[in-house]
C-alpha cells in the first residue's frame, strides 16, 4: 500500500458510527448485515490500493468498483422494513464520508 495503511477497525468503527447515526432505532436490526457490507467496502478499498501500487487498475475502474460495493450495501439496507431509497443512500454517503480523508489519502486517489 502507500505510505498511509488503512485501519480497518478504525475506519470500520468511523463508519459503522455514520450509518448507525442515520438510522437510529433501525441500527440494531440492520447492524450484523451492514457491518459485513462495510467491511466488504473496505476490504475492497484495500485491494484497490494495491492494484494501484501494481500499476493494475485505473482511477476510474476503482470508481466503477466502489459504486458496484454501494449498490451492493443499499440493496442490503433496503431489505429491511422501514428502510427507503433516501435514508439507504444517506447511510452509505454518511459511511463514505466519514473515511473520505483517510481512504483518499492512502490510496492516493480523490475516489470518495
């Protein structure tokens, strides 16, 4: 990776705070299955921060990449009753947000 590491507990902790931030009382439902979606994200972010290292993938595949992960995460988010289009999309902009900094830096890349 580059000179900055991701931390996956740290920024699994920044964004599991966002999403649950959101959705409030739903949080508790929706937790288990949207914390294994945004470890997913991250796992994936670390991955595209090595294919960069390798010379392996564009800017711009990795942009394509993380929107597949957050249609993936809102298909999750809006299984749940209660759970709309708007406040599903709030979450994950929230989550993606709240790591913006960080991820962009370590990947060096402005793809959040």
């Amino acid at each position: 990776m580059s000179k900055h590491k991701l931390i996956l507990s740290d920024i699994l902790d920044e964004m599991s705070s966002a999403v649950k931030k959101v959705l409030k009382t739903r949080w508790k439902k929706v937790k288990p299955l949207a914390e294994l979606q945004l470890k997913s994200i991250i796992h994936n972010l670390e991955q595209i921060a090595e294919l960069k290292l390798q010379g392996k993938i564009t800017e711009e595949q990795a942009r394509l990449h993380l929107t597949i992960q957050k249609e993936s995460i809102r298909t999750i988010l809006l299984s749940f009753e209660g759970i709309g289009i708007v406040t599903a999309e709030e979450a994950i902009n929230s989550a993606l947000s709240s790591v913006k900094t960080i991820v962009n830096k370590a990947i060096g890349w402005k793809i959040l």
